[in-house]
C-alpha cells in the first residue's frame, strides 16, 4: 500500500526549525506499508547535506572545527566522523545533539518529527482501504 501526504505549512516550520532552512528537497512523502514489509517506510523529504551545513552553523564550528566533518553527506556519517575525534565543545554539542536522533539519521528525525500527525490519518486510510476491499469481495 502506497500513501502519499503532502507537508503543511505546519510540517514546513517544524522542519525547518529542527534543521534550518532550505532543507525540505521535497514537499510529498511517500508512505509503503503493507503484508511483508517488517514497518513502514517513508521517502525522505530533508536535504541531508543542506541539514549538515546548517547544524555545523548552529553549533558555531569554525573551518578547523568543520575541515574533518566537511566530507560527511549524511547525519549517521557525520556522527561516525565524530566518534573518534578529540572533539572540541562544539563538535562535542553537535555530537550529543546527532546521538538523539533515532540511528543518528537526520532523515530519520524527519520521519519522527512529522509521523506524530500521520497515526490519525493512516487510521482513516487503512480503514477505507479495509472498507474497500471489502465492499469488492462481496
């Protein structure tokens, strides 16, 4: 089963506020889910690389703080990156910030942030579809 949402201005604000601006690559999200699928996917809508460059803003780190980080495209990348380092305050603040995310994945926080609107919406669909396939079988 596919399902497609678009983001609300509201979903906009909150992800932009989580990872700065210029961060949503795409304003549909498409939901898979079904028999065989062990949970539920979804498409990422955040510009990861945008997102990195705005948390190392964030956190203030200077160009020899960044020079290690500049590589890393995508947030469990960037946190791996940092692991090993004698990490500055900064890059220790960014570094315990990346360690709350769900798998230290920005597109993961992203799923987070907005699945906590779907559950009421996924409820009506799935139960239209169930209504559906129902009212076909008889």
């Amino acid at each position: 089963m596919y399902y497609y949402l678009e983001l609300s201005d509201k979903d906009k604000v909150i992800l932009t506020a989580e990872f700065g601006n210029d961060v949503i690559a795409q304003t549909i999200i498409e939901i898979t889910s079904g028999y065989g699928f062990d949970s539920t996917r979804w498409t990422s809508v955040i510009d990861e690389k945008k997102a990195i460059e705005n948390l190392l803003s964030r956190f203030k780190l200077d160009a020899s703080e960044r020079n290690a980080l500049n590589k890393a495209t995508r947030g469990k990348e960037l946190y791996e990156i940092l692991k090993p380092l004698q990490r500055t305050e900064k890059q220790e603040a960014l570094f315990q910030h990346l360690s709350k995310y769900r798998d230290q994945s920005i597109s993961l926080k992203a799923i987070d942030v907005l699945s906590a609107a779907t559950p009421k919406l996924f409820t009506f669909l799935t139960m239209i579809e169930w209504q559906v396939r129902l009212l076909l079988s008889i």
